[in-house]
C-alpha cells in the first residue's frame, strides 16, 4: 500500500492489517505504552473543506506518534492563485514525509500522488471518504466482534459515506443494502464494482433496507460543498430518508448505529436514536484517531 486514495484501492488483507494495528495503537494509548513510531517524520494537511474530527485526529495522532502535522489552508496556499498541483506535489515531496488532503474533486487527490512522490492520503472528497470508513469497519469489530456476514444499511444520499461504505463492507464479507432516493444513488464506479454481488442491495425505501440489519447507518442529506442544494434535498429526503425509532424496530436487536458526524438531529436521524446510540457514534469519532495512526504508520514508517 503506497497510499491511502479510496477504498476502492484496497484488498480485504490490507484493511484487515490497518484495523490490527489501530487496535493495537488504541490498546497502547490506553495503557500508556509510548509509540513512537514516526519521530522525526512531518505530514500535510490540506484542507480545502471544513473540519472538526478529521484535522483534530490526525494532527494529535501525528503528535502521539512522535511525528509533527502541519496545518495548511487550501485557501492560503498558492494552489488556489493556480498553481498546478502537479508543481505542488512535487515541491511538497520535498518537505514532508506525507500528505492528507481533504478536497473536493477526487481527481485532485490521484493527481497529487501521481505526480508526487511521498503517500497521499485521502481526508475526504465528494467521492470517498476512506479515513471514516477504516473508523467505522473498526468500531463495528469492536462491537460485534466481527465483520464477516453482517448486514449493514445505509439509509440516506449516494455521497462519499455511501460510496466508502459499500466499498468497503463488501470487501469485508459484510452484506450491505442501501436506500437512496431516485437521483440521488451512489455514484456509478461504486455501482458497477457492486453489480452482481449477492451481497448488495439497492432500494427507494428505508424500511425495506433496514430489515434485518445488524448496523443502521446514515449521513447528512446536504454535504459540503452542496450547500445551494439544502432546500430542494430538505423535500426529497424528509420524512423519508431518517433513522428513527420505526427504522430501529425494523432491524435486528441490538442493532448498532453509526453516523459519521456533524449530524444534523431531527433531520437525518432522531434526537431519541442518536443518544440512545451516543455510545457508538462516539465510539466511531474515537476511533477515527486510531484507525488514522494506523494508516500512517502503515504509509509513513521507515
Ligand atoms: N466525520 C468527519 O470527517 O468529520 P469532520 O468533517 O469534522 O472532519
Ligand atoms: N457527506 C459528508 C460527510 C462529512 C464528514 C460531507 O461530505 O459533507
């Protein structure tokens, strides 16, 4: 694994070595076990789009792993006055040790690591959002101890977390039955890597996808970047496209919740589900820390 791009890129075996190893740095940083692993080394962060969990975790992460995070602002940078990112890329191959950029075309990411030549890591594009996913297969592991055979629902728009998500569960062995709106379905390389398998299922209805369901997952009607579309997304989503207590009722007991965050409460989930699962969401954005350390001490490690 030279990067981290989509999850498109990865085999079974690679995610199953990142999800190892983040147990064990999260088990090491709840014991006090230092872990130096990247002392000395430097990581970019990029970011072209807003941020709460995403540029916390990797610069604290960088930091517990000996390493250091530089924050940069795609707006301060000389990319956004054009200068080419295959410029970009090449100078910063020879500052840093590493990139994470959260942008919006996912063009942008594959350019940079082509034409750079230090690992690239995706942070979120409007086409994946790989880091969340690695986050999210680790927190359900954690939970229910393993992967293979559950059914996971995604209830809400075809975005980056749909994306990611059926990526990523079905290399896992997971089924994964999502419910998107016409118009609004994953994006067509992630339906055509699906197509065929058994193991996925597309629909309209939500009640008809989280039936059965292990994990009840869903993400913001609008994501960044869509923000002109708020109010048409407001009508075709509502009262449609939330998980909710009938939604519950409809999945398997003890089913879990998972939310990538920011939510927006009242819309794409119920104040009541949402802190009635607070514990695996949180588990969720915790985990985002650990699942990162891994990735880079993967990418980055001499
Ligand atoms: N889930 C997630 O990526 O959160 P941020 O947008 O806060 O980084
Ligand atoms: N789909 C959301 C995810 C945020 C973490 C967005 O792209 O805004």
């Amino acid at each position: 694994m030279k990067h981290l791009l989509k999850m498109l890129d990865l085999s079974k075996e690679e995610i199953v070595d990142i999800l190892d190893l983040a147990d064990k740095l999260k088990y090491q940083r709840a014991h006090g076990v230092p872990h130096p692993r990247l002392a000395g080394k430097s990581l970019g962060m990029v970011f072209a789009k807003a941020s709460t969990r995403t540029r916390i975790s990797f610069e604290a992460g960088m930091f517990q792993l000996g390493g250091q995070a530089l924050f940069l602002s795609a707006a301060d940078l000389q990319m956004n006055r054009g200068e080419p990112v295959e410029d970009t890329a090449r100078v910063l191959s020879r500052y840093l040790d590493g990139i994470m950029i959260r942008t919006f075309n996912q063009q942008e990411v594959e350019d940079l690591a082509k034409h750079g030549d230090i690992p690239i890591i995706n942070g979120l594009t409007d086409f994946s959002h790989p880091c969340q996913v690695l986050a999210d297969l680790m927190t359900i592991r954690e939970h229910k101890g393993l992967l293979e055979g559950l059914k996971l629902c995604y209830v809400c728009d075809g975005n980056n977390m749909a994306n990611s998500l059926i990526v990523g569960c079905l290399k896992m062995g997971m089924r994964v039955s999502a419910a998107c709106p016409v118009g609004y379905e994953p994006w067509l390389e992630v339906q055509d890597f699906a197509k065929g398998n058994p193991d996925f299922f597309l629909t309209t209805e939500a009640l008809e996808a989280a039936a059965g369901a292990d994990i009840l997952v869903t993400d913001v009607w609008a994501s960044m970047g869509q923000e002109d579309e708020k109010n048409k997304r407001q009508q075709v989503f509502a009262g449609k496209y939330q998980i909710n207590s009938e939604l519950l009722a409809a999945a398997n007991p003890n089913a879990m919740v998972q939310h990538c965050l920011p939510a927006h409460k009242g819309e794409e989930i119920t104040h009541e589900v949402f802190e009635a699962h607070a514990k695996e969401i949180f588990d969720e954005s915790e985990n985002r820390l650990h699942a990162q350390k891994a990735v880079m001490v993967m990418l980055l490690e001499s």
